[in-house]
C-alpha cells in the first residue's frame, strides 16, 4: 500500500484511543468544503448545481479551522467546487499542517500547475487529483476536452516538486474494467504516490442521473479491476475496502466517519445526502437519526451505495479497531495480488461491461418513490 507509515500510525493510535475511551461514533476524516465553486460542470456531479449567489461564498481560514478543532479529526478532506479557486486556500492549508493534520486537498488540476509555486511539500499535504480514467473517457466524463492533458500536466509538475500526489478516480455504470487496468498503469507511470477509487453516486442535483452503479454491478466491475493486480499498482486506501468493494467483505455505512462541513454548516448525514445541517459537530451526532440511513436501513437513497466516504471509515475502524481487521489487514499486504480466474474471465467476456454508447451501459434513474426501481439494498 502506498499509505506512508507516519500516516498509518496516527491514525492507528487514533482509532485504538477512541476504542479503548468506549466512544462509539466518532470521525475519522473532516471533509471540509469551503467553496461550492468550480471551473468545471462534471455531469456526475451535483456540487455546482447551486445559485450564483451561494457559488460565490467561502468559508474563511478561521471558520475552517475551528471545524477541523471542533471535531478533532486526524485527515481533513478538502473537496469542493475546486479548492484551487478559493482565495485563501493556501492559509488553508497551511493552518492545517501546523496543526499536523493529513491534508488531502481535491483538485480537477486545471489550475494547479499555475499554483503549485504556492504551496510546500509537506508529509501532510497530498494533492488528490480527480481523474476518472484515461484521456478520453476523463474529458467526457467532466465535459471539457483537454481535461486529462492539463491535469497530468499538474501532476507531472507536483511529483518533480516533491509533493504527494494520489489520483482520484470514480467509476460508472458502462466503465470498461481493462481500460481502468491501463489507466493504472498510465497513472503509476507518472511517479504518483498512489491511486484512490470509488464508484459512483448518484447526487439528488447530478444532472446525469442515468450511469450511477448498483452494489452487485460495482461488485463485478471491481472484482474484475482489483483481482489478479500488478505489483507496480499501490493504492491510498484502506485494503480492507478495497476488499468490500470486490464483495469480499461485507461492511454498514459509518455516516459519521467522514462529516461534511460548508457554508451551511454541518451537513446531515453526510457528505453525499443533504437531510438538513446543524450548527455544531455535537448536534450533529447526537440528533442525527443514524439508523435511518446505510443498506441496512431500508432508505433507497442509500440503497446502492458503496462509496468511500461512507465505507472505508468502516474498513479503517475494522482494520484497526480489531485483530480480525488487523490480520486481514496483514494479510491483503502479503498477498496482494487477489488471483482470481474467474475475474480473468469478467476481463476476457467484453459483453459483459458491453457499453451501448459513449463508454457507458444506461441503467434507470434512482429515485425515492419505489424500491422496486433499486437494483438491490443489501446484496
């Protein structure tokens, strides 16, 4: 894994800390939004469909502080909009290293070859770089061509300055699972650090509604992605997971292992579900009604989701928290590879991930009025 070792510890510590003290919901990264701003308008995204008014707040430095203090998280998340737009971003950042938390600050890179004289390398600062697979499925994917080429460009130009640099990667329904293998490939070439994925959710304000995964097709897909892996892959993330999204494992949502937090305050229950805010991280843990959300629930806004701001908090927890967690941990390091020919054979049968058009293989638009239309809940 290409988690480094300083990180893992902290987090560790954090997770046994928590175990031992008896608290049983607590956060393990922040994700802190300080703009709804972007220079792009992803078709998979519902973060830029707000009014103009509401595009052109931010959260200042002192606001995004105290939330990180508020909550006493050890990773920050910094997505968006672009953060790059935000003009105090760098003070951001800044603020938060002296305070020693893991930065992950999430960016379409359009702007970051421009900015990155701005910033310093830092253990604690990753640039997490959006990029949903290889050139041509990325600018489609994000509705601008030329996307790909001017975030490699960032890239390329973050690794020769010495910073972390991971690429981020969500996958839809129709996605091609060699053509995510060679993606892997193109992207470690380029001297990252290592790669962070997730299948696709599908946000109430996405104006594509059409190509986000059920739970049994994001099982194939990444079974067939994952499975018999090259050695020169490495991945920033938990391998437990990476374990569940293969179907592997099984694991509930922890909604409250990664709070969101913005200019309307904290979001409920999470980063991808607006069901009100609070104004405080207290409230929002003590008035959320947990058990109305996650597989187990029932709620068809959570029915297909396998989303790593929801799931891998919950493989973190396990790993650490657990010595069965900790041996599979042990053991995902030591046999990495996941042979598996019957993942072989999902790679082999194209029909299988046959896309109709575009790359992508339509699926029914999910929505709140009948479980009959979700694809499944607890498979």
């Amino acid at each position: 894994m290409a988690v480094p070792i300083s990180q893992m510890w902290t987090v560790a510590t954090y997770v046994i800390r928590k175990k031992l003290s008896g608290e049983k919901k607590y956060p393990l990264v922040l994700m802190l939004e300080p703009l709804f701003r972007c220079n792009l308008a992803c078709a998979g995204c519902g973060k830029v469909q707000y009014p103009p008014h509401i595009l052109k707040k931010e959260l200042s430095p002192e606001e995004c502080f105290a939330a990180v203090e508020e909550c006493g998280v050890p990773m920050v998340s910094i997505p968006g909009g672009e953060p790059l737009l935000h003009k105090q971003i760098v003070e951001i950042v800044n603020g938060l290293i002296a305070r020693k938390k893991y930065i992950y600050l999430c960016t379409n890179a359009l702007l970051l070859k421009e900015r990155i004289h701005e910033f310093t390398p830092s253990k604690y600062l990753t640039f997490s770089v959006h990029l949903d697979g290889q050139r041509e499925h990325h600018d489609m994917s994000v509705c601008r061509e030329g996307g790909w080429d001017l975030a490699v460009e960032g890239i390329k130009e973050a690794v020769k300055r010495g910073f972390r640099v991971t690429p981020n990667s969500t996958f839809f329904d129709g996605t091609d699972p060699n053509m995510v293998r060679a993606y892997f490939d193109e992207v470690m070439a380029l001297g990252v650090e290592g790669i962070v994925l997730s299948p696709g959710y599908s946000y109430d304000k996405a104006p594509d509604q059409q190509h986000f995964l059920g739970r049994a097709k994001s099982r194939r897909l990444f079974r067939a992605i994952l499975s018999n892996r090259k050695k020169s892959w490495k991945f920033n993330m938990s391998p437990l997971f990476l374990e569940f999204l293969m179907g592997k494992r099984n694991y509930e949502c922890t909604a409250w292992g990664s709070p969101a937090y913005s200019i309307f305050g904290w979001q409920k229950p999470c980063y991808l579900l607006q069901d009100g805010y609070t104004e405080t991280y207290k409230e929002l843990v003590e008035t959320t009604n947990w058990d109305e959300y996650g597989t187990g629930s029932g709620n068809p806004k959570c029915a297909n989701c396998m989303v790593s701001c929801g799931y891998e908090p919950s493989a973190v927890q396990h790993g650490f928290g657990s010595l069965s967690g900790f041996i599979g941990m042990a053991k995902a390091f030591l046999f990495s590879t996941y042979k598996d020919k019957g993942a072989l054979d999902l790679l082999n049968n194209h029909s299988t991930f046959a896309a109709q058009h575009d790359h992508f293989v339509k699926v029914e638009s999910i929505t709140p009025a009948t479980t009959a239309q979700l694809e499944e809940t607890r498979a």
